[in-house]
C-alpha cells in the first residue's frame, strides 16, 4: 500500500496589532504576498486584538509597544498567558534599551524596527514560528553600547568570585555575543567555522549554565550582566 505524501506548504497564521491604519495595510499586503504566511485578522488596539487572538488562535502576533490604552508590553503578557504558544513579535519604532528589555521579558520572541525589510520580516516570522529568537541587530548593538562591558565581564569572569559567575567558555563566549546579535545557529555556525550541530550544542550549552529556558532569556541576561 502506497501512502501519498503531501507537499502542502504549512500556513503560518498571522494577526496584527498596530494603531495606525497605514502601517496595518502595508503589513498586510506585505505578508501575504508570501505563499505560507496568511494575516488572519488585524486591530489597532491591544483589548480587541486579545479578543481576535482568542477567535482565531494564530502563530505569531505582531505586536506594536506604543498603543493606546494597554500597550505591547502588557498585552504580550497577556498572549503569552493566554496561549504560551503563540509566537509574539514586538514591532516598533523605538530602539530604547528598556523597552527591548521588558519586551523579551514579558514573553516576545523577536524585537524588530518597522523599517525592517518585508521580506525579511516574512523571515523572521518564519523562523519564529520554528522556535527561533530574533533581535534587531541594530537594536542589539545599542543596547550592549549602554553597559559597562569590561567592569561587569572582570566581575563575572574572577576565579576568586564563584557568587553569581557564569561558568563560560571562551567559545561559548564568542557564540553567546552571536546569539545577542539575533544570529540564528547557521550564521553562528558560518561566522565561527563550525558544523551547525556543533553551534546548537554550545547555545544549548550556554542556556544550561546560564540557567535559562531559551535563547531570548540568555540574551537578556547577557545584555543586563553584560557578559559580552
């Protein structure tokens, strides 16, 4: 007996939530132009977009942080509490180091600029919906220009302090500024001349002894101790 197998592209189920009308049509238009992802609803506002991800529990959310009311922030929390499974994308126009913190800590997968390219944007949808954490390199780049880097890597890395010291390697060192940058394991991989099995066995690493349950969480940790 031959079982057929399909070939179907998997669609990625998309909401956005944006206040302005403008930015939502491009969005739109932008996205589903793209065969696997489809925009299932919109809304210019954090209470009615909750009640639409109830409806129709989508993949990923677009979330931007400047709303009226409740903002990104506080209803990426409440996604996240709704359904741990649906991916959240906090899109803004602000790159402030605090805002890209208390993004990722109330649960987004990926903080992207609006200016992002759409199909890159389409990417990062893609890769977010397979497990994958993204960080605008721009955004990640200022937010590590802000810490004291040097004073806090000495703190960290004194064999004379094991309070609070995270044990890494100088690999994992290298791999874990790479993660920071929102790099995914084959551009780790690419950038360190390693098999892309050998870059995911050093960030599982690194999540083990940084004592965190994903990429996201290392990366702000990392950002807030300033590890690299």
């Amino acid at each position: 007996m031959i079982t057929a197998v399909s070939t179907e592209k998997q669609i990625i189920s998309v909401i956005i939530i944006e206040d302005f009308k403008l930015t939502r049509v491009g969005l739109r238009c932008a996205l589903n132009s793209n065969e696997d992802i489809n925009v299932v609803a919109e809304s210019d506002n954090a209470t009615d977009g909750l009640a639409l991800i109830q409806k129709h529990n989508p993949d990923v959310v677009l979330m931007d942080l400047g709303l009226a009311g409740m903002n990104g922030i506080e209803a990426t929390v409440k996604v996240r509490e709704m359904n741990p499974e649906i991916k959240v994308i906090a899109l803004t126009s602000h790159d402030r180091e605090e805002e890209v913190i208390a993004s990722l800590s109330a649960g987004a997968m990926a903080y992207c600029l609006k200016d992002i390219d759409p199909s890159k944007l389409a990417d990062v949808i893609r890769d977010v919906k397979g497990g994958v954490c993204w960080l605008d390199p721009v955004i990640a780049r200022k937010v590590l220009d802000s810490f004291p880097k040097q004073e806090a890597l000495g703190i960290l890395r004194d064999k004379n302090s094991e309070e609070g010291r995270v044990p890494l390697t100088e690999r994992e060192f290298e791999v874990l500024k790479h993660l920071v940058e929102g790099k995914s394991n084959t551009e780790i991989a690419k950038e360190l001349i390693v098999s892309v099995h050998t870059a995911k066995a050093h960030v599982c690493s690194i999540l083990q002894k940084m004592c965190v349950n994903d990429r996201v969480q290392a990366a702000v940790k990392a950002v807030k101790e300033g590890l690299v």
